[in-house]
C-alpha cells in the first residue's frame, strides 16, 4: 500500500494532538470492522471553532485524516465545518488508497458528532 507524502507527514507529525479540557464539544467514533477509534473535541467562540484536537488509537492513515481535518475545520464557521465530506479530507491529504477510504469516514463522523454534542449542549 502506498501513502502519499501529505499521509507520511501527518502520521509522523500529527498536528493538534491531544484533548481540550472541558470542551465545548466532543465526538467519539469507533470502527467496528478495524477497531480503530478517533475522539475529536472542540473549543467554539462566536460560531467559529477556535481550537480543535483530537485522539486516535488507529492505523497511519487513521491519524493522518484526525490531523488534517483539525488543520481544515480551524478558524471555519460550524455551518462551514459540517460540510467537510470525506473526500475534501482525502483530497487534502493527496489521496487516500481505497482500502482506507473508510478511515477519512470516521474523521469526518467524528467532526460532525462532537458539533452535533455543541449544539445540543446549547439548544437545551
Ligand atoms: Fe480502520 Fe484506518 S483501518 S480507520
């Protein structure tokens, strides 16, 4: 299987590594199939994600699509973020071998459910 360049360095220097304290958002997926998990959590001022960070326990490309899609939804409007598919990740990150297409799926499901755990919170 090969990575692109873009796959390579985000696995090797994920960008936005680690978990915010008492986050405005959080969004937990697992992959039943591989077993690969992804927490995203998200810091949310004016409408617009501030900071954003996530933890994976997964494989390369898993890591490489959590670090590219906290780089691509930073600074967008939350309207702007759920509308981040899984081939803008893909495309971002110079391709993605089929076999690992589902892997962008859980980056952006991720995304979406901890916007999802913000709007709730502040629809109550
Ligand atoms: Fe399942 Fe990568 S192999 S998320």
């Amino acid at each position: 299987m090969v990575y692109s360049d873009i796959v390579m360095d985000h696995f090797k220097n994920p960008r936005n590594v680690g978990e915010i304290k008492d986050a405005d958002g959080v969004g937990g997926v697992g992959n039943p199939t591989c077993g690969d998990m992804m927490t995203i959590t998200l810091r949310i001022k004016d409408n617009i994600i501030e900071d954003i960070k996530f933890k994976t326990f997964g494989c390369a490309a898993a890591i490489a699509t959590s670090s590219i899609i906290t780089e691509i939804a930073k600074g967008k409007t939350l309207e702007e973020a759920k509308n981040i598919t899984r081939a803008n990740v893909s495309d971002e990150l110079g391709g993605l071998p089929l076999i690992k297409m589902h892997c962008s799926n859980l980056a952006s499901d991720a995304l979406k459910k901890a916007i999802d755990d913000y709007e709730k919170k502040i629809n109550k």
